[in-house]
C-alpha cells in the first residue's frame, strides 16, 4: 500500500528576520517623539547659564576698582547723569 501526497502550492522560502506562516504586510503606524521639561530643570537651565555668563566675564582689574573707589569717594563725581549712566549699564547687562 501506497500514499501520494499531492502538492498543495509552492513552498514560501524562509527570510531571515521572518518567521513562517507570519503575515508579510507591515503594518506602519504613526508616532512622534516629544520632550517636556519640568520646572526644576528650566530653572537648573537658568541658573547653569548665569553661572557660564558670570565665568565668561573679564577678570577682575585691580587697577581699575581703585580708581572707581577714588571717583565715588569724590563728591563731585557722583551726580544724576553718571547715576543713571551707571544704571542703564547695569539693565543692559542683565538683559532689561
């Protein structure tokens, strides 16, 4: 006694990365990618850049503190125009 066996369909050869039987349609879907950031780590972003502001500033002249010193003892030296000159350097440094 003798059995056939009939050919049903050929044979799907085997890709790497794939398993048989699996279904060869992908699926895509659509993602994205997104950051938020916490309120600790804004304020850490801050401070790390005033620190690499400050680090950035010219050394101090020592030269130059003692003139400042001698001009502000001066009475006649400070007057409306250099106070408010002194000021506005001020606010522009920090970005006001």
């Amino acid at each position: 006694m003798s059995m056939t066996i009939d050919r049903i369909g050929s044979p799907e050869p085997i890709q790497p990365g794939k398993r048989p039987g699996q279904n060869s349609r992908v699926r895509e879907t659509e993602k994205s990618d997104s950051i938020s950031l916490s309120s600790e780590a804004i304020e850490k972003a801050e401070l790390y850049r005033a620190i690499e502001l400050i680090s950035a500033a010219p050394d101090i002249r020592e030269d130059r503190i003692a003139e400042l010193k001698q001009k502000i003892n001066d009475p006649s030296y400070l007057n409306e125009q250099i106070i408010n000159a002194t000021a506005d350097k001020i606010m522009d440094v920090f970005g006001f």
